[in-house]
C-alpha cells in the first residue's frame, strides 16, 4: 500500500504531454534562445528509424521564420522515405573541447517531405515541424575534470 500511495505522489511530466514549442523547464535555455544558438550552427543530427531501428544522420541545414528545421536531400534517399509524416529529432551544439562547455539544442516535431516537381530537380526539401524544444547550457562537470575512475 505504501509503495502504491508513493507512486501516486510522483508526478512525471511526458515530452509529448507538453505544449508544443515550450522548452522544459530544466532546460535552462528558453526556446527563442535555443532557436538563436540554432541558427548559428551549420551542421546537426536528424535522427529517425529504419526498419524500427535507430539511425543518426549528420546533416547541414536552416530554420525557416517559424523555427522549423530545414533539410535538403536527394528526393528518393532512405532519409526522404522513412521520415515523412513521422516523429523525428534533430540536435545540434557547440562544445569547447577543452572544457566540455557550450550548448545542446533538440527539436521534436513531424516531418514533412517537400519532393521537387517533376522535371524541376531530384532535390527534396524537409521540414521538422517543432512541437517540442529543449535547449540546454553544458557547464564544465567537476568529476570529468579530476578524469574517469578518479574519486
């Protein structure tokens, strides 16, 4: 019963329960801010499934005006078939080397693929709706600078 009652009491806030565009409140990065650090970064990972498997892909892209992540691909790539219509994530940071510093941004948000008319190109255009942005500060971590194993 006590473990019951404990359960009860223990609120966890599910990603896909929040509004759509709001940072998480551990963040420490508002989404206005989280999409400013985007914008200055050339490359990021879009990452999908393929046959129910996770696949990371390093991709350049841009942000349109309403903050949505745009990538360009060849229109009949593996990316352009398994993403359309599905939920995927793109991240991108900047990370000092020397101190682990720097900045950690992730879109959620269904794709959607833009395929070239015919005859117009082989390009496709996709765009990742936002529906959940979470941007992070990275602070150096006092244990990783004493190195792994150190007490």
């Amino acid at each position: 019963m006590n473990a019951d009652r404990e359960a009860a009491s223990v609120q966890v806030e599910s990603p896909v329960a929040r509004r759509p565009g709001v940072t998480g409140p551990e963040s420490g990065l508002d989404e206005a801010r989280a999409l400013e650090l985007l914008r200055g970064a050339g490359v990021g990972r879009v990452v999908y499934t393929v046959d129910a498997l996770p696949a990371v892909l390093p991709v350049r892209f841009r942000l349109d005006p309403l903050g949505g992540v745009l990538l360009a691909t060849a229109s009949g790539s593996e990316l352009a078939r398994a993403v359309d219509g599905a939920v995927i994530a793109f991240e991108a940071d900047e990370v000092d080397g020397a101190d682990g510093t720097g900045w950690c941004v992730t879109v959620l948000g269904r794709a959607e693929v833009r395929r070239a008319p015919p005859g117009a190109g082989v390009r496709a255009e996709i765009r990742i709706v936002p529906e959940l942005v979470v941007g992070r500060h990275l602070a150096p971590d006092a244990a990783w600078e004493r190195g792994p194993g150190s007490a």
